[in-house]
C-alpha cells in the first residue's frame, strides 16, 4: 500500500510550488495538503481513535513557521500521539522545513523529534531536488525496512 506523504504549509502558493515539483516529478507521490498544523492534528487523532493506522503517512513535511499552532508545537504533539495510544506502528518521519530558522530553531526541532530540518530553497530547481531527495531517502528507506 502506497502510504501519503502529508505536507502542512499554511502558503497555498508554497503548497502549489509543492504539488507542482511533486506531480512533475518520475516517481508519483500520493500527496495530501493540510492548511494549518490544527487541521494535520485533527485528521490524525482520527485516523488513530479509528483504529487505521494502515493510513497514516509515510512522510510529514512540516513548514515551521505558521499562525497558531508552529511546526514544533504540531510535532511535539503528533510524538505523544502514538505513546499515549501505544501504537504498533512505526514512527513517521517528520522533515522540518522553514526558508527563516535560527540555529536555536534548528536544536528545538530536533529535541522536538524532528527526523531532519532543512531550509527551502528559493530556487525552483534546488527546492524540486532538496523534496525530491527527501522523498527518496525517507520513503524508499521506509518501505524497504517494512518489506524487510
């Protein structure tokens, strides 16, 4: 089962660019778009109280900077959500990225469990290999652990 990758930016114009790089690209990712880290938090407490775990996403890629809830609050939470509820499930890898971070920034996400945290890139062919390479490294790398 091809598991989504879940991208939460509150820019629709950087959700656009990701979709664009995304749909263009050879290999196909499922891909499903959250506007706000509230609503990413949502759809997963749903997904976990519904007992589907086999829908969960292969791959988080998390904007740091966003209106009410920021990237390390969501990511602080979405770690106690599978302690609290003792999933057997592996943990999904969270990719942090912000195009503004400080190095203070960069050790609160990693102490928050971030698996990476990078810096997006301003020009189109940089930003499409940075999400490419990601894509890559932590959904092949995961599917070959779970097929193992």
């Amino acid at each position: 089962m091809n598991r989504d990758l879940y991208i939460v930016d509150d820019s629709a114009d950087h959700q656009f660019l990701m979709y664009k790089l995304l749909k263009d690209s050879v290999t196909p990712y499922p891909i499903k778009f959250f506007e706000s880290g509230q609503a990413l938090y949502r759809h997963i407490q749903i997904l976990v109280q519904t007992s589907k775990p086999d829908f969960l996403p292969a791959l988080i890629i998390l904007d740091l900077n966003m209106p009410g809830m920021n990237g390390i609050g969501l990511l602080k939470l979405l770690r106690q959500i599978s302690k609290a509820n003792n999933l057997e499930i592996p943990e999904i890898p969270v990719v942090i990225m912000s195009s503004d971070i400080s190095s203070d920034q960069i050790n609160q996400c990693y102490q928050a469990g971030a698996n990476a945290v990078v810096v997006k890139p301003f020009d189109y062919n940089q930003m499409k290999n940075t999400v490419l390479s990601i894509c890559r490294f932590w959904i092949r790398n995961q599917d070959s652990v779970l097929n193992v």
